[in-house]
C-alpha cells in the first residue's frame, strides 16, 4: 500500500530538512575554522540532475551564503553539499567554475594511460571556453547498456572505449544546464594534436562531444583478459 499525499509531503519535508541541517552545519564548521570560500559538492549519484551538475564546482565566498541561491538544497532531494575550499581564487569574482571540483574526479576514473593528456586537453580548450567540463569519463558496463537503451550510443556494455577509460564526452555549462554550443572546428584541432580521435567524423552515429585516445586497439581487443598478454 503506497504512502499518503500527506506522508509524501511530509517525507519530502523530512529529506529537505536534513539538506538544510546538513548544510548550516558545514557553514558552522566553516567559520569556526576561519575559511573564507566554500565549493559545492555533487552526491556523486547517478541520477543527479543537470542543474546540479552545473553548479557542483563553484566556489564562493562564505559570507555570501545563501541557501537555494549559491549553496543547496537547491530543490527537493538535492543531493549537493558544501566543503570549504582552500584553492586559488581570484578575489575579484564572486563565484568561479573549479577546474578539478568536478571535472579532476572524473579524469581519475580514466585509464592512467590518458589521464594527463586529458587535463592538458581541458586546460587547453579552457582557454576558449573557461566554462568547459568532461561531462562523462569511465562508465561501467551496465551504465554502457543504460545509454544504448536510451539510444545515445549505438554500442553495448563491452564495446565502447567508456568502459575502458579511454574516452570522455565534453560539454559546456550556461547558466547551471549542459550545452553543446562550442565551435568544435576549434576545439578538434587541439584534442587530434594530442592524439585523441574525434566522434564527430564517425559517419552511422556523430557524437560531437566524444574524444577518445584508442592506441590502436579495438574495443573488442580491450574486451580480452590483461593476462592473456602476460
């Protein structure tokens, strides 16, 4: 027997208020330490929305706290939170995207192979677009078959380069949502320097936003055990 309006709202309630508790308490702790900025953190959950994963990354300043506007619950079931951050800060801008908040995490889920390429990669298209992220890096096999089901990539589980940490998708962030407005005549130029292979010249499935770093294997080669190469 399924929950009452009144119990689901009074459950919502609930989960708002620990967001809410969660995030004046890290703000105590915050001044109790004398720290300055703070950074919004994402749940690292897969269902994460996309205006949360706009704003997991920005750093402000602590006395401008304000929750709902610049520190969470952002909505209902946000699962954003806040760390003090004792990075760089250009004390001349109210927020700013951080390069490794979110997009350095992801990076550490590459195959070690590429993982400094792809930072040179974003540091470089950073310069054109300071508001550039890696918006997919590793994914599992089962995450692979999600984005097949959904027809965002015509592979499965198995066969993309996601699976083996040899690929990224990138993405722009406007006004807290994902875009794709880039000029990719631009940016391919940069990532086929460093020896990276764009999605865009793929003819059954353009993937604009994919750039992976193969090294000559197949996907299916990937698929085979290590030890056999022992």
């Amino acid at each position: 027997m399924g929950c009452t309006e009144a119990e689901q709202k009074a459950g919502q309630a609930a989960v708002n208020g620990a967001a809410l508790a969660q995030t004046l308490a890290e703000l105590e702790a915050l001044l109790e330490n004398g720290v300055e900025y703070f950074v919004i953190v994402e749940s690292g959950n897969d269902n994460i929305c996309d205006y949360c994963v706009g704003r997991a990354g920005l750093v402000y300043r602590v006395d401008e706290l304000e929750v709902g506007v610049n520190a969470p619950p952002f909505h209902p079931n946000c699962g954003c939170t806040i760390r003090a951050w004792v990075g760089e800060v250009d004390e001349n801008v109210g927020n700013q995207e951080i390069f490794d908040a979110v997009t350095e995490r992801r990076i550490e889920t590459l195959h070690p192979a590429i993982r400094d390429t792809v930072r040179q990669f974003i540091l470089a298209v950073q310069e054109i677009y300071p508001d550039i992220r890696i918006s997919d890096a590793y994914r599992s096999i089962e995450e692979q078959n999600d984005v097949f089901a959904r027809g965002d990539s015509t592979v499965r589980g198995g066969f993309s380069y996601h699976n083996y940490g040899l690929a990224i998708d990138i993405c722009r962030i406007i006004d807290g949502q994902l875009s794709y407005d880039i000029d990719w005549s631009i940016i391919v130029p940069i990532a086929e320097e460093l020896g990276f292979e764009w999605g865009g010249h793929w003819t059954e499935f353009v993937d604009q936003p994919h750039f992976q770093m193969t090294f000559g294997f197949t996907a299916a080669l990937c698929r085979v055990p290590q030890w056999l190469f022992r």
